[in-house]
C-alpha cells in the first residue's frame, strides 16, 4: 500500500514539476516557429506568406487576422499623440547567444538584459533579428533592412504579451552594431547554428526614442499572433551594402528576401509621437 502512495506521491511530483517549468520557462521564442522547413518567403514553394495561414490550423491568423503586421505607415493615416512620451528603455549588458535560425539571424540574451516599459507594464528584452528588405514601409517605401527587438511581459494578468521595437535601414554607413557581428555571422554562413558569444549591450544598437510610430499589430511570422504593440522608431539608420548581403546570404539557402509583404491596416490607428510637437489629428 506504501509503495503504491509513494509511485503516486512521485508521479504527482513529477507532473507538478513540469507544469511549473511550462509556466515559467517559456521563451519568447516559443511564440515564433523557428524551423525555417515549415515555412519560407518563396512565391509557388507552397510554404510562402500567401500559404502560412492554410498551412496549420494554429497559424489561422496569418489568413483571417485583422491585425497583422507589418504595414504601410502612410503619413495620411496617423495621429499625433503628443502624450505617448519618449520610449522608456533600461537595458543591461547580458549574456548572449547568436542564432542562424534558418530564416533570420538573430540574438537571444541568455538572462536579464533590461526592459522597456510601456504605460507602466514592464516588458522584457529577449531577442533581436533582422529581416531585409524591410518588412514595415513608409509612405509606400521599402528600406534595406529591418531590426525587430522583441519583449516579452511576465505579468500573467497582461492581456498583449509582446512588445517590438523596430528600426529601419537604409544604404549608407556601416552600422557599428552590426559589424561586431561579421565575424561570427560568416562563420555560420548556410548553418543551422548557435553559439555563444559572451557579453552583449542592447544600449549598443542605439535605439533613439524621440520620435515613432506606435500601432497593434502581430507576429510577422507564423503562427501570425496578434496583440503585438509594435513601436517603429522615425529616425533611418544606416547600413552598408555588404551588410545587408551579409546577413542575407547566410540565411539564402531557400530565399533571397525574408520579409513578409504589407498587411491591410483595416481600422486601425497609427499613433506617432514626435517629441515636442503638438497634437493634431491627421
């Protein structure tokens, strides 16, 4: 009798254990589809953005969703919202791992690497990719590439979970960033890869928080979720052209783009904060 209480006593443990792993390990990640084979950017592959939302029931969004990212943000659609404030970042030097995904390249910080916070709700930075060209336009123009910083809130009682801060490129410059980078990129060139690189800041990207774009949206991969608080900064930064290239051609096994087209803006808005301007409505 001692014995079956006990098989149940640690059965039970086991299964408590789990459960408090899935709630507490789930990695931004998690929230992305990261295996490159499910899904790509080709048109007549069968796997392209035309196809992501019939392909699995759980990717349904990237079809029938309303709210899907990226778009146009056509100066003729926003709103001047004088009270949004300048962007509230605190990041912190961390830990990092670089990632050839198969689709991007992108950095996971391995702990505590700060946050952004956004009308008191306190969003964790966990990762960093790049698409090209880029994915969000303005005024009907594509950049050269594109950075998404994606946050994630721990508050369970926070209805949208992700926060993204973007940045757009255009050719120019070498970005400094990106050049720390080269080394260990052309080393995974075509490589499903990771490893890790040491210490990281995100304050060394040198995202300005003077002036943006702010509007609800989604994933810009499957499954496509929606509830996204997309925050895409005014200010084009620079790139050169072997950068870009660089960052394509170790992803372009399969494509030579990865970013997915503009999505219908529907009713929403699109808010802007320029710092010092004044309120008016577009």
């Amino acid at each position: 009798m001692k014995t079956h209480q006990s098989k149940r006593i640690s059965i039970s443990s086991v299964l408590l254990f789990l459960v408090l792993c899935s709630q507490y390990s789930t990695p931004v990640t998690a929230q992305e589809v990261e295996d490159e084979r499910e899904f790509d950017y080709l048109q007549g592959s069968g796997k392209g953005p035309k196809q992501w939302g019939e392909m699995k029931k759980e990717w349904a969004a990237c079809k029938n969703g309303g709210m899907q990212s990226p778009i146009d943000l056509s100066s003729q659609r926003v709103k001047l919202i004088p009270n949004l404030g300048k962007l509230n970042t605190a990041y912190k030097p961390c830990n990092a791992t670089v990632k050839n995904r198969g689709h991007d390249i992108s950095i996971e910080w391995v702990g505590d690497a700060g946050s952004l916070k956004i009308n008191g709700t306190e969003y964790l930075l966990k990762q960093c990719h790049w698409h090209s060209p880029s994915e969000h336009s303005i005024n009907g123009r594509r950049f050269d590439m594109e950075l998404h910083m994606v946050h994630l809130s721990p508050d369970p009682n926070v209805t949208n979970k992700i926060a993204v801060i973007a940045a757009l490129y255009k050719i120019g410059r070498p970005d400094s960033f990106l050049t720390k980078l080269t080394r260990d990129i052309q080393s995974m060139t075509d490589q499903k890869e990771e490893r890790s690189v040491g210490i990281i800041d995100p304050n060394k990207i040198k995202i300005p928080g003077k002036s943006y774009y702010r509007y609800m949206g989604s994933l810009t991969v499957p499954p496509c979720t929606e509830g996204v608080i997309w925050t895409i900064n005014k200010k084009i930064r620079t790139v050169s052209r072997d950068q870009v290239k660089l960052f394509r051609v170790a992803v372009h096994d399969y494509a030579e783009t990865n970013a997915r087209p503009v999505q219908p803006l529907n009713l929403r808005e699109i808010h802007v904060y320029n710092q010092g301007a004044r309120s008016t409505n577009n």
